[in-house]
C-alpha cells in the first residue's frame, strides 16, 4: 500500500460530498502516523479514544489521551490535542477534528486547522493528521479476517452531508442525540480524575445543545485551569456566573480564586475566595481535585485559612454535600 498523501485527505472530502459512507467500525489497535507518532485506538460502540505513549513527536512525559470523540458512520467526529509551537501560541492546544476511516487499507486521514501563526511537530504539511493501523498486515494472498463491525455489508448509506467540512458543525448536527445528565456526569468524574481532555469533550457536547448550562461552564473552566489555559478558565467561569444561580456562581468563584492563585495574584485570588464563601460555597468531600487546591490556598496566609474554615464550618454545620467541579453528580 503506498503511504497516504494529500490526495486521501481531498478523497475523504469527496465521499462526504457524495453522502456515502461505510457502516460504522470497530477501530482497536496500535495506530501510527509519519509525524503524530504511535497512537492506541479504542472503541467503545461509536465513541473512540486514542491515548498515546510517552515520547513521540511531542515529548509527552507519561501517555496521554490525545484523540477523543465519535464516529457517524465511518467519519469520526471528535478533538485532537497537540504540542505547539509559536510566539504566541500555548504548548498544547485541543482541536475540532474530522476524520474518514478507510477500513479496507485501516487509515484515518483529515486535517487539523491551528490557530494563525501556530504549528506542530505532531502533525504533517498543512495539518494533515494521518493513521495507519501498526499491526502487519495479512499474508500476500491470505484473505483478511474483518473484525465484527468489518464484516457488515459495505453497502453505500445515505448520510445528510454537513453544510461545511467543520468537526464543530458536523457535531453540531449530533447535539439533539446529547444525554445532557449523563454528559455532565462523565464530565465532572473525568475532572476527579484530573483528566482535562476528556471532561473537554463532554462539556463541549452540553454546551453544543445549551450554551448556558453553568454546570458545563464551570467544568469548561476548570478543565482549562488544569491545563494551564488560566486566560480560558477565567473567561468560561465568568460565563458560569453570568448564567447559573447562586450555587453555581459560588462554585465559578472558589475556582477562580484557584485560577488567579496560579496566576500569582494573591489580591485577587482572595476577593474571589471571600465571593465564593459569602455565596454560600463549601468543599466536597472526597474531591482530590478540589482537597488539592484548598491546600494551595491554605497555604497562602491566616486571610485564607479563615475564609475556609467559615467554608468548612458552614459544611459540618448544616450537614449537607454540595456538588463541586470534579464530583460525579453535577
């Protein structure tokens, strides 16, 4: 098989166009690709997750999750994340991604749109992002033993075809399909887990059915404090107090307190702290995300540490277990 070019990418636009496609696959395996580097690809029904190793292009230092989203038949529909590099730019940045699966040659192909001035080692000449299954293939002459999903009738479906090559508008088309409280749960138990591109993704499909919901802004925020995108976070958690009630905007300013502490700003970090107590907020119990950040307030002063103890005395006061970013019950 000869390696993918420019010419795949042009060859998925052109499918979609067509409103044909592949019955959805079952996608497993270890992926690579010329630039992005070795990648694991799961599925789990139509939703894919790629994780990749330590190393790479990117020099990530653990694995990570990098690829996340679904598929629409054989288009998947989903967020990349990539190092970066530029003056201006962050050292990662999460973006929409569309991608077309051939099943018989196992190759995803898209592109990545960056931001102006931003490049990456991660991806090829004009984003060009593709993946070629790692595992050798079957013998010359033995036929291929398709996996389950493989072995549907590959008979062209008609599929509604987006008003534009977008990721962003192609899910668009999905929002109405969203389980807005399973979303949200996904998304705060992906918090817990300090997992920032994962809850990413599940606020981002609330947000595409309701851009006011505070519980998704919040969580929007937060998942941009953990990645160090403090300009992000503090944007979507002033969104969150606009739009959520007085709960939600105690929790929007106890994580801004956070954000602005990170930022060195110890001023501001108390204003939003003595906000958040003042609007009724109080700490989770068995949050390690939020047990974290309280020490790093604690550790700021009496100021501080009076302010969270009225926290948490109101807490054991009223007996009550108010839901903070990061709990699995938004």
């Amino acid at each position: 098989m000869s390696p993918p070019t420019t010419t795949l990418a042009l060859a998925a636009v052109v499918c979609l166009a067509s409103g044909f496609a592949w019955a959805g696959p079952a996608v497993n395996g270890p992926f690579k690709g010329d630039a992005f580097g070795p990648v694991e690809l799961r599925t789990d029904g139509d939703h894919l997750v790629g994780t990749a190793p330590a190393g790479g292009p990117c020099n990530l230092s653990g694995a990570e999750q990098v690829l996340t989203g679904d598929f629409q038949d054989n288009v998947f529909v989903g967020t990349v994340t990539v190092c970066q590099s530029g003056e201006a730019c962050e050292l990662t940045g999460t973006y929409p991604v569309l991608l077309v699966y051939n099943i018989e040659d196992r190759v995803f192909a898209g592109r990545v749109k960056l931001e102006p001035g931003c490049g990456s080692d991660a991806l090829g000449d004009k984003g060009l992002l593709v993946l070629r299954a790692a595992t050798p293939e079957p013998t010359q002459g033995a036929p291929a033993t398709p996996q389950p999903a493989e072995r549907q009738a590959q008979v062209p479906v008609q599929i509604a075809p987006p008003s534009s090559g977008s990721a962003a508008q192609v899910a668009a088309q999905r929002r109405e399909a969203v389980d807005v409280p399973a979303a949200l749960k996904l998304g705060h138990q992906a918090l817990a887990a300090k997992n920032a591109l994962g809850a990413t993704q599940q606020f981002q499909l609330v947000l595409a059915q309701d851009k006011n919901n505070a519980s998704a802004l919040t969580g929007m925020g937060v998942a941009s404090f953990l990645r160090n995108q403090q300009g992000d976070a503090l944007r979507y958690l002033e969104l969150a107090r606009n739009v959520g009630n007085l709960q939600a905007r105690a929790e929007a300013s106890f994580w801004m307190a956070c954000v602005r502490l990170a930022e060195r700003q110890p001023k501001p970090a108390q204003d939003a702290l003595r906000r958040a107590v003042k609007e009724g907020w109080s700490p989770p119990e068995d949050n390690a995300l939020v047990d974290r950040e309280l020490q790093r307030l604690s550790g700021e002063g009496p100021l501080f540490e009076q302010l969270l103890k009225e926290a948490r005395g109101r807490k054991r006061a009223q007996g009550r277990d108010p839901q903070g970013a990061g709990s699995v019950s938004p």
